[in-house]
C-alpha cells in the first residue's frame, strides 16, 4: 500500500456565500497535486473550513467547480466521493468500539469479514493501537481518540484526506508528537493530504505547501520556507512567525532594492516585494533573530533602538527596544559567551542586511 | 513494618481520637442540616402522600368489619364445618342474635350486610331486614325466630359467606380482582362471560403499548427537526410542542370530542371530500380508536422533550463521519445517529407507558365502554359503587404489573441506558 496514490484537486473560480450578502470564499483557484500535504493556514473566519467542506460535499459551492482526479464533483454527494476525513473532535461513534468504527466503512462498502478484520488490524498496528480495538473511545486519552480518527479515514484506503483542526483538542506536547506521526504517515501511504489549521507551527512543520488564507482569498501559497523568508504581503508576514514592522515611504527604486524613508527620517534599504513606485507608504518586515546588536560588515541598514525591556529565555534573550518610533521591535539575542552586557534603558546600535528587510504593502 | 500496619489500621488525630470518629463528629452539623432541610417536604410526602397510600393498599385485604362487629359469631361458628351442607347450631345462631343486637345500636350491621353483600349478593337485605326485627327476639330458640325472620337463614350459603369472611385479612379482593372465586373445589375462574379485570388488564397494557409506539412514531421526526433546526425556529417549534402543556387536559379531551364525533369535523371533512359516505361515517370516539388518537396527543410531549434533550447532544460531524467514509443517509442515521438515541426514546418509553397505563380521565370521556382502562373501574370502585377493599386489590394489583414491567424494562434494556438530557 505505498507509491502512485494519491488523487489530485482543483479548485476553479471557486466562490462561497451563506447568505447571498458575504463571499466566505472569494474566487478561489487552487491545484493540489498526487501525493501532496498541501495545508490550508489562516485565522479562524478566514474561509479555509469552508473550502474543506466543499472539498468534502458537504457544503455546496455556490459558484466554480471543484476537480477530484479531473471530474467535476459539484453534483457528487459526500458519500460517493471516497474522501477520507478527519474532524477537529475525532467524531467517533460513542456507541461502537473502536473496532466497530474502523469497520465502519468497510462495511459500507460490503467487504468480507475476513478481509475486514485484516484491515482493521493493519489500520491499528498503522497507528501504534493493536491492542485498543475493544475499547470504546470514550475509554481512550484524547491522543489515542486521534489516532483512531486518522486510522478510520485511511482504513478504507481513500485517495484524499482530508483533516479539519486535527490536534486542536490535544496539548502541546501530544500536538507535536501527532504532527511528526502524521507525516510518516502520509510519507509512507503517499496519498494526498489537505489539511486545515491556525496554528502556523503545524502548518511550517508537516507541509509540502500552505496556502494562507485570509478575508476569504489565499494570500499565498508556497513551501513553508518561502512562507516564513519571503512573505508575499504584511498578513502573511505578520501571521507566519514572529515580525517586525517599520512603516516608511519608498523613496527610490534600484531593480530589487528600495530605498525607504522611515517615519523618523533615517534611510533604510530593503527588498522590493510588495511596492509598486516611488512615493508609496510601505511597511519594513523584519525577522527578529536576523537582526543583529553587533552590526557586522556589508550590513546596509543600521540604527540606534533604546532597550525597553530584556526576558531572559534560557538559549536567548528576547530584547523588546524601542526603534524608529516602533516600541515593539523586538531583538532575539543568542546566549553566548563573552557577549556584551545588555541593561535595560540602554541605547545600542543594531543592523541588518538589506535582503532580510522585505518592503511590502503598508498596515496600520 | 508491623509497626505501620499498626498505625495504618487505626488512624488517630493529634488527641487520640480516632481519625473516623473525628470526621464523623466534624460532619454531624453538615448532615443535621441537610436533614433539616429536607424535612418539611419530607413530612409533606409522608403524611400526604406514602401514608394515605399505604392505607389505601391496606384495604385490599383488610376486613376486620366482620369480627368487629360479630365477635360472638365469628368465634361460635369456628366450630361449624361449612361443607357438611347442614345449617349450624343454636349456639351460633345465639351469638349473631347478641351480636345484632349490640351493632343495631350504632348501625353498623348495615355496614357488615354491605361488605358481606359484595361476597354474595343479598346479604345486605337480609342484615338490614334482620336487624329491623333482632330487637323484639325473645330469649331461647334463636334458629326458628331468625328463620321467621327470613328464610335466607335457612340457606347454608349465607353461613357460609359469614364464617369464610371471619378472619380479619382477606384474600377475597384480590380474588375478586383477578377473576376468581373461591367455590367448593377451592379458587377457579369466573365463567368467561363474568371475567372483567383480566380483560381490562390486558386491553390496558395492549392501549398503553399501542400509545407509546404511536408517541414514538409521531416524535421523532419532531424532536429531530427540534434539535437541529436553528435555534430562532426552534424555540418557535418547541413553543408549540408546549402549548398542550398550558391548556387544561380537560379542554383538549373536550376538543378531541367535537373533532372526533360521528357529525364531527374530521368525519364531515371526510365525508364533503368524498372519501367517506355519508352513511357510513367512521366511529372514531367511544371506542379504543378514540382512546389511542386523544391520549397519544396528550402523552406526546413527554416523549418528544426526553428525545430532543438527548438528540441536541448528539453532534452533527457524526453524520458527516459515516457520509465521509461512504454511507448513505439512510444508513448513516440508521447505524449511527439512531443508536445514540436510544437513551432517549427509552426515557420516553417509560414516561409515556407509565403514564397511559394509569391514565384515567381521557379514557372515561373518549373511550366509551370498549376503551376504557383499568384505572376507570378503579374509581367506579372508589366512587360509585364504594367498594374500596376491591379498588385497593386492583390498585395493587396495578402497581405490582407497572413495577414488574420496569424490573424487566430494566433487566433487558438497562434503566441506566434512560436519558432525560
């Protein structure tokens, strides 16, 4: 049961609205390919719930057509989509066993009893449970009742998975336990994978690409690292990771790199993304760890920020300062040795190469 | 080691006191108080409630008129074989004649004659016609005056009747209750034509589990669309389930009535739309059909609020599961929505059969002879024909069927599988 499957999806001008008065989705176009672990990123109202639901039947979309394997499957109802699917609360059936779900489908499809219990049993021993299968769910910890969620939307062998807030329930330690087992398994079935979360880290660690969502339109859609390095606009770079915001206006254009002119007047190079010409407000995004309090040679940009608050966090140091009129630039500074002695109320020089500031569309 | 198990085995406080004794004494106030705030409504439900039907069970087998108020008789006529077919001697007749004679006083040998009277009827004539002349008897040769008298005194039956009802319990209720009766070959069966009770009893449960199916049927659908309706139109819908709630019983038996009649409106609508003749209007009230319509729309709430509590639990992704891994909608309910369920139309089940079988007043307005239940002649016992030791066997009688049928409600089903939200 490894390699060549996986099914493909597209997505086509696809629009939705519950109420004829607000698109939920906007004019969504998407192209999910055989064997991807394409996630679905934004905050919750964002419409990625409800593309899954579409994705799934069980929402109709109120214009566009959705493509399973290249056929249309507007008109298809849920159960004849051969979707596998995994809710936010498991959704196991309280009154079977373990067992009994996992069979659930099998059963639907009228397979043999012997050839049922095989399944059964390889789709536990898939997800480390051989042991549980008389248990009632209610019996199981919450990471084990996800477990058996996974096993019983892959038990029938389906195509697609699909997985709506999987790990919302679990705590923090058993969510990234489950990320990493759920990507083995979707490395080791090869099926394709469209998988809906808030929460960025889930998205960066599992994906092979994530569209972020927001308003009802993908922002972007890019592997993880592109995400985090590139941002295409400021909600994407504010959403993905932690960012720093300085608000300018471009003063020149020079092919990639820009000049811009902060609010307090100092000059700053940057990396031309999300600006059209001279003359327009911007908005500066900066990683934290890629400033540096020692600005090294070849460094275009530097300027003096006043420290306003210093957290102590074991491997670093979290630095809050006050640059540029922004008073929440924060500073992540390496614990090493023989390092200079930061204090609160001190006025440091910090710098930045121009190709780690992304000048993008402004904010607030 | 020993040494621990020691202490383990009596823990005391720092005083010596041992631990147990401590905590009791430091929740005697807590359990004082909780006692005295139940005790009104305790006091409340014993004095209204448990003792008057305790009492009334009592008057199943109680019968200590006889001896009471014969207590000459009743131990004279110990020595006389009923079954040897001779009337009993002068002794016996002596006593009753005493015994008359005293009761005559305060009155209370009609009230012998009517609790006699329901053994073997006649009996009440004959004490009151007896007790009329007892007072002018003369002394000696009791026999011949009591037969001048009446004749009936020169029937064994009669004697018969006095000394098997001498004792002060009596099974004789519930023999009665149950279609029996003790003759010389000890307890038969009435003739088929006499039986009553039996008939009641079953046509009682039969109704009952007729109702509650027909609650079921007519429920689900509702209380499904309740809870997963929004809740603007829901509160709507469950205002309407409610609304029978805020009318009186009375009233809506009353309107069953004047839909339900032979020129009533059903039937007139039946008839103007051709499906019916007009010659042969459908008999839809006076009889069980009568009975089934009216006391299923009264009992219907108390299956649909227990439903809806237990299917608003029940969260929508659990369809969408089996939809995802293929079932059909059918399928999907009937393998995962309808067993989460059953919790609830158990609970239902219960309220509503529990109900309807000791329902009186819709019965005995709408069910004319062929629908009415065993709690109607209940209060014909109770009310009309003031026969109370035979409403009390009936009653018991009653409780003993509703309590079996929980037991095994309770054996095959599970009274803890019983949800009410």
């Amino acid at each position: 049961m490894t390699t060549e499957r996986g099914a493909s999806v597209k997505f086509d001008k696809v629009q939705k609205s519950y109420d004829g008065e607000v698109l939920v989705v906007k004019d969504l176009n998407l192209d999910i390919e055989k064997g991807e672990f394409l996630t679905m990123l934004g905050p919750s109202g964002s419409g990625k719930t409800t593309c899954l639901m579409m994705l799934a039947g069980f929402e109709p979309a109120s214009h566009g057509e959705i493509y399973l394997n290249e056929k249309p499957i507007n008109n298809v109802p849920p159960h004849k989509r051969g979707v596998g699917m995994v809710f936010q609360n498991y959704a196991l059936f309280p009154h079977m066993t373990v067992a009994e779900n996992l069979a659930f489908p099998l059963q639907v499809r009228n397979m043999g009893k012997a050839e049922q219990e095989a399944k059964v049993k390889r789709a536990l021993e898939m997800v480390e449970l051989p042991q549980f299968g008389s248990r009632r769910p209610a019996q199981l910890s919450g990471g084990q009742q996800q477990r058996v969620a996974v096993a019983r939307a892959l038990v029938f062998d389906p195509d697609l998975i699909l997985m709506d807030e999987p790990l919302g329930a679990l705590d923090k330690q058993l969510r990234e336990q489950m990320q990493y087992e759920i990507k083995h398994i979707h490395e080791n079935l090869g099926v394709t994978v469209v998988y809906v979360t808030h929460d960025q880290t889930e998205a960066l660690t599992m994906s092979d690409r994530v569209a972020v969502f927001n308003d009802g339109v993908i922002q972007q859609l890019s592997p993880p690292d592109e995400l985090y390095e590139t941002p295409q606009n400021s909600f994407v770079a504010q959403f993905i990771g932690e960012n720093n915001k300085l608000n300018g206006t471009v003063t020149a254009i020079n092919g990639n790199i820009c000049d811009v002119k902060l609010a307090d007047g100092t000059m700053m190079k940057a990396d031309k993304v999300n600006v059209a010409a001279v003359g327009d407000a911007t908005t500066l995004s900066l990683r934290p760890e890629r400033v540096e309090i020692i600005v090294a040679d070849g460094m275009e940009n530097s300027i003096t920020g006043h420290i306003e608050e210093l957290i102590y966090l074991g491997d670093h140091i979290r630095v809050r300062m006050s640059v540029a009129g922004n008073p929440e630039f924060v500073v992540k500074v390496r614990n090493r040795a023989g390092e200079q002695k930061l204090a609160e109320g001190q006025d440091i020089k910090i710098g930045w190469f121009a190709s780690d500031c992304k000048a993008l569309d402004p904010v607030g | 080691m020993s040494d621990t198990d020691q202490t383990m085995a009596v823990l005391t406080t720092q005083d010596g006191v041992p631990l147990k004794v401590s905590i009791r004494r430091a929740l005697r106030a807590q359990k004082i108080r909780a006692l005295l705030l139940v005790a009104p409504l305790f006091l409340f439900i014993l004095l209204s409630f448990v003792a008057p039907i305790a009492d009334m069970l009592f008057r199943s087998v109680e019968n200590d008129i006889v001896p009471n108020t014969l207590p000459q008789t009743v131990v004279a006529i110990e020595l006389w074989d009923e079954n040897s077919g001779e009337l009993p001697g002068e002794d016996v007749y002596a006593a009753l004649a005493a015994d008359l004679q005293v009761a005559t006083k305060s009155k209370t040998h009609t009230r012998v004659g009517s609790r006699l009277n329901y053994e073997k009827p006649g009996t009440s004539s004959l004490f009151r016609k007896t007790g009329r002349r007892v007072n002018k008897f003369e002394d000696g040769n009791y026999k011949e005056q009591f037969l001048k008298a009446d004749k009936k005194w020169g029937d064994v039956e009669y004697w018969q009747v006095i000394k098997r009802f001498s004792s002060p319990l009596t099974g004789g209720y519930f023999l009665a209750a149950s279609d029996a009766e003790r003759t010389a070959d000890g307890v038969q069966l009435k003739a088929e034509d006499e039986r009553i009770y039996l008939l009641l009893f079953g046509r009682t449960l039969m109704l009952s589990i007729t109702i509650t199916a027909s609650c079921i049927l007519l429920g689900y659908p509702i209380a499904w669309l309740l809870a997963s309706l929004p809740l603007r139109s829901s509160n709507l819908l469950m205002i309407l389930v409610l609304l029978p709630f805020w009318t009186s019983l009375l009233v809506r038996t009353s309107a069953w009535k004047v839909l339900l009649q032979q020129q009533g409106v059903i039937n007139d609508t039946l008839v103007w739309l051709g499906i019916v003749g007009d010659e042969s209007r459908l008999a839809l009230i006076n009889n069980q059909t009568g009975t089934i319509i009216a006391m299923t729309h009264i009992l219907l709430p108390f299956m649909i609020l227990p439903l809806f509590s237990v299917m608003k639990t029940i969260s929508p992704t659990y369809m969408r599961a089996a939809k995802s891994m293929g079932a059909t909608d059918w399928y999907a309910f009937w393998r995962v929505y309808f067993p989460q369920t059953i919790p609830g139309i158990g609970a239902g089940s219960i309220l509503v059969f529990i109900l309807s079988i000791g329902y009186y007043i819709t019965p005995e307005l709408v069910g004319g002879t062929s629908g009415i239940f065993i709690s109607n002649r209940i209060a014909y016992h109770i009310s009309s024909s003031l026969n109370w030791g035979l409403a009390a066997a009936l009653g018991v009688m009653l409780l003993v069927l509703v309590m079996t049928l929980y037991w095994l409600y309770d054996r095959i089903v599970g009274i803890d599988n019983v949800k009410l939200g």
